[in-house]
C-alpha cells in the first residue's frame, strides 16, 4: 500500500471537519474503491446497521470539494430521515446505480464478499480504523503494519485463497525453512488480527475467521532464542567513558540511568528542575501517561551525571521521530567499544542490545532496591502486565535466594524491634 498523499488527508480531514460540525463526531468516512469514493457507516451511526455506498465521484484531488459537499448533503438526508440510497440517487440524477458493499435495501444485489473481497479497500477500512480508534498511531502504521499488509495483498492476488486457513499457510510458505521467526510470527499475528477483525464487522464471511490458536502457523523455532540481557553498571560507566561526541553521550546516559526506550530521548522535558518524559507509547492495554523521571536510589553514579541541572534538548544529537531506536543503535555499532561488549555478553550466551539499558535499570531496582514491580512499572511507564511479561526473566535462583534473605532479614529485625519494645 502507497502511503496517503496530501489531497487524501486534505479530503478526509475535510470530511470530518464537515461531519462535526453537523454533530456527527465519527463513524462516517471515505475510502479509494477502485479509482471511486466510498463511503463507510458504521452500524452505530448508520442506524443500527452498517453501510457502504459507491459515489459516482473519481477519488482524485481534483474532486475534494465535491466529495465533502456530497457527505454532508448524505448526512442531511440521513438525518431528515430519508433512505441513503434514494438520497444518492437525487443527488446524482441520470447516473446508472452502482452496488453498494453491506447490506442494502436496494433491488441490486451487493457483491459477494466470499468470491471477491476487495482486499486492498478492506485493507485500507483496517488501517481507519486502527488510527481513529487510537490502537496506533500513525507512525506505528507506517512501521509495522503496511510492509505486512503489502506482503498480504501480494499473497491475495498471487494465490487466490479462499479462507482464514489457506492464507495462513500461503503466508508460512514465506518462512518455511525458518519456523518460530519472529518475522513469521509478527507477519501471522497481524494477517489473523485484520481476519478477525473484517469478520467481526462483517466484511467477511465466517470461513476467513481464524484459529485462536496460530502456533501450528507459527511454528515453533529449532534454535534457543538468545534473551537480551541487563548492561552492568561497569560497562554503561566505560561506554560514557569511550563515546567521544557529547551529543551522543548525554543521549546514551539519559536512557542508562532513567532506564528510557530509546524514543522517549526526543520527548523530554524539564518541569519545574524536574525531568519528564512525555511520550505516549500507544499498545493493545493502552496508552501510556506523561511522567517524571526518577533515578534508582542505589546509582549513585548516575546522580553524579547531574543531568537534571544540565539537561537541554538542544544538547542532543540530531535523530528522525520515530526512528530513535534505529539512530542510536547505529551510532553505537561504530563505537568498538560497543561491539566488543556485544560479542562478550554473546559469548556468555546472552544478548546486549540498547534496551539492556532499560533491562539494567528494571533489574536494579528489583534486586538492589527492592522496588516492587507496581512501583517499577510506574516508574518505567508501563502496565505491571507488561513489566512482569518482560522482566521476570532474570528471576533465577539467585535473585529468588537474595530476595528471601533481604525478607528474612527485615522480619528480624522488626521482631528485635518489638522484643526491645516490650
């Protein structure tokens, strides 16, 4: 899929604006249906039933004006009571009728979406309704979603497959010698969460519903997948101590010792003499709020760094939104520092990566600190279910027998506390 030209977002912001100001806050859009305009109802503002109608109208820049003024005319006529479809019809007087997808009251029998889907404008109803409802933003979309949904259209138009099952498989044949890769799996994930999702909203009849159950399509890897691992302390101190430009390495200590996603370096700021992060990481459990930074008790070397007093944004180095990660990282592979650490911690069977920074700062503040994950997770900027999923990793026996002897510890000194009190 080609990413939306301006005229498209001119057309649909127009559209909405439009819709707003007769009260109509969602739920009425347009879309590209073959070179035409479609226009999508939800069944919540379409009167308890959704619908799709065909406007007679090229779906170009040229048409923009036109295409808004048709909407809002729909909309009147909706509102006044009148049927869509006899409405479109006074509109365009003379025009032949052209089928509508959904259910309709007119003569002419919509399509079957079982023999046809149209994928690519389903595709592009997904990705409305993905952005409106705020699942994703915009950026995560570009990233994530539209390089798998272009390889999902060319599996459509290449294989011709006619349920949920056989496009799965099509899919796996893409990764047959690589079972359990995380690139099958993100590209299995998200062809069965739009599947679900078109039949859901019926678009698609029951045979394109897909099996609870991907992992057959998944499969399951032959190799012991290596877990990134925390940084120690020891190495964060020696990379500040080697990387040369301060740009970089006041970027490399705010992430160290706030244990930040590397994005969040470009949605800072200070507050008082206090350091936020103000990013809003969007996920299936929600989104994430605006939060101060704090240290961990125990790094007394990060308070050294003072970077709450000194920080600026201006003291960064330059870096694409929404590209923080890919930036950082690059400039840390050029760095032989890095690489030789990379190739230390592989040697012990583990993985540094740049979030080990963030993994470094989780794991001080449960072992050292004795943080509880409740608190962590807040800290961190993200669910206690996320934080338990990805941190409770590192709990082996040694950080179970080291927690058990603080807990000991602590109780015996309360019961000393309350014999001397008695």
């Amino acid at each position: 899929m080609a990413a939306a030209l301006a005229w498209e977002t001119v057309l649909r912001a127009g559209v909405s604006h439009s819709l707003s100001r007769l009260g109509c806050r969602r739920g009425w859009s347009v879309a590209n249906h073959r070179g035409l305009v479609r226009l999508n109802i939800t069944a919540h503002a379409g009167g308890g039933r959704r619908r799709q109608l065909l406007l007679p109208v090229p779906w170009d820049g040229d048409h923009v004006d036109q295409v808004r003024d048709a909407v809002v005319a729909l909309h009147t006529a909706f509102q006044d009571g009148e049927d869509l479809e006899d409405a479109l019809i006074r509109l365009y007087p003379g025009q032949p009728p052209l089928a509508s997808t959904g259910k309709s009251s007119s003569p002419q029998p919509a399509p079957d979406p079982a023999r046809s889907p149209a994928w690519p404008a389903l595709v592009e109803i997904y990705r409305d309704h993905k952005l409106r409802s705020g699942e994703v933003k915009a950026a995560t979309w570009e990233r994530m979603y539209r390089p798998r949904m272009g390889l999902l259209l060319e599996l459509l138009t290449a294989g011709g497959p006619e349920d949920a099952d056989a496009l799965l498989r099509l899919t796996t044949e893409q990764w047959a010698e690589r079972p359990g890769c995380r690139t099958r799996q993100l590209q299995v994930q998200y062809t069965a969460a739009l599947l679900r999702w078109l039949v859901q909203q019926d678009y698609l009849p029951e045979a394109w519903m897909p099996s609870q159950d991907l992992g057959p399509y998944i499969g399951r890897s032959r190799q012991q997948r290596t877990v990134t691992t925390p940084i120690a302390v020891e190495h964060i101190l020696a990379m500040v101590q080697a990387i040369p430009d301060p740009r970089w390495r006041l970027c490399f200590q705010l992430i160290a010792a706030y244990g930040l996603r590397p994005e969040e370096i470009q949605h800072l700021e200070l507050r008082q003499g206090r350091l936020w992060c103000l990013y809003e990481k969007v996920s299936a459990r929600g989104k994430t709020k605006p939060r101060p930074l704090r240290l961990l008790p125990c790094d007394q070397w990060a308070a050294a760094w003072n970077l709450e007093a000194t920080f600026s944004s201006d003291l960064l180095p330059p870096m694409r939104l929404g590209h923080g990660a890919q930036d950082i990282s690059q400039y840390l592979r050029r760095r032989s520092l890095w690489m030789q650490l990379r190739c230390d911690y592989e040697a012990q069977g583990e993985k540094l990566v740049l979030y080990s920074c963030r993994h470094g700062y989780a794991h001080r503040a449960h072992v050292i600190c004795d943080l509880s994950p409740k608190v962590v997770a807040a800290a961190m900027g993200h669910s206690v279910q996320t934080h338990l999923a990805a941190y409770s990793r590192w709990c082996g026996d040694d950080v179970v027998d080291d927690a058990f002897a603080k807990a000991e510890q602590r109780l015996g000194q309360g019961l000393r506390a309350q014999s001397s009190a008695a």
